[in-house]
C-alpha cells in the first residue's frame, strides 16, 4: 500500500523532488499538500521496523526490514535523492515534447475514471511509457527514460487537471516502485 510506513518512500521523494526541479509544473504550490496528508515525508522522518516488525522510534536504525523486505535504507540522504531528481527533471525537460498530447489526455480519461482500479490504472501509465519510449533517443539508457517519462507523465497530468495531483502521484509512485525499484536503489 502507497501509506505505509518507509516502504515506496525512496520513490516518493524522487518523485516528489523531480516535480519540485522540474519546468513547466503548474502545481508547484499544491505540492506541499503532498507532505500534508501523509504520503510524502522528509526522509529523517521515516519510521522503521525492527527484525521483529516493531517500530523503531529512537532512532535506533539497526533494523529496517518489514516482511522480509528491506522497507529503507538509512543511508539514504535527501540530498542525493534531490540531487538525482534535478538531473532527471534536466532530462524530462527535454523528454517533454516527446509526450504527445493525446497520450495525456487518454491518460487523464483514465485517472478521471473512478471506476478504474488502482492496479488498471498503473496499468494505463505503464503502457502510456511503454508508447512514449519507443519514441525516444536511443543514446538514453531505457530504464532511466521510462523512469522519466513517468516522472513526466505524472506533471503532465498534473498540469493538465491539478486536483488530480494525489491521484496521479500515488500511481506513479506504484508504477516506479514495481518496474524500476532495484534501478531507483542503485541510482541513490
């Protein structure tokens, strides 16, 4: 689930800071909201859980694996994360006129459908990138321009309807941490 404690946080600050860098975001002043209902924090505020799944509130950060599954490395700085998204936001500056506008409005029919489930909708994006990539130069490694171009495809949406915002970020955020997490780890 996108709520839960520190897992899925590397890929939301990324996100978070490549809209924060990026030209052209409509929403800058929205973005706050993020951080206000809970579903982006400072990485310093991240809780984590022991070998056991208690919650390490001490700032004791020996363990941090939930499920088996490492929910974030403490190592990470904020800096590094910002300063990865601003030269991912350099590179979908340019990508951007690669986004053609139907594949945006198609995608935005598609976050505006409430009907649609989470999983369908991330669905939608991943094909939309899936499109878009082909697309692109191939000097650009292909993970990182999937990477981007969902990162651009989320403001792009954003921009276009705002109060889609959350919607849209949670999504991207599930999208970025299925298809590129190990990639995204190596990267900070």
């Amino acid at each position: 689930d996108i709520h839960s404690g520190g897992f899925n946080q590397m890929e939301r600050m990324l996100l978070f800071a490549f809209l924060e860098e990026s030209s052209g975001c409509e929403f800058k002043e929205q973005l706050p909201s993020l951080r206000s209902q809970g579903i982006v924090y400072p990485l310093q505020d991240i809780l984590y859980c022991d070998s056991d799944g208690e919650l390490q509130t001490d700032g004791n950060r020996s363990g941090h694996f939930q499920n088996g599954e490492q929910v974030f490395d403490p190592e990470v700085n904020e800096e590094i994360v910002r300063t990865i998204a601003a030269q991912l936001a350099e590179i979908g500056d340019q990508l951007d006129k690669e986004v053609k506008a139907k594949v945006v409005n198609d995608l935005v029919q598609h976050f505006l459908n409430e009907n649609l489930s989470r999983e369908e909708i991330t669905r939608c994006l991943s094909q939309a990138v899936e499109v878009l990539a082909r697309a692109i130069p191939s000097d650009l490694e292909r993970e990182k321009a999937m990477l981007v171009l969902a990162m651009v495809l989320t403001k792009k949406v954003a921009n276009k309807v705002p109060f889609l915002l959350q919607r849209v970020f949670s999504t991207t955020v599930n999208y970025i941490s299925q298809h590129f997490h190990g990639y995204v780890a190596r990267m900070v």
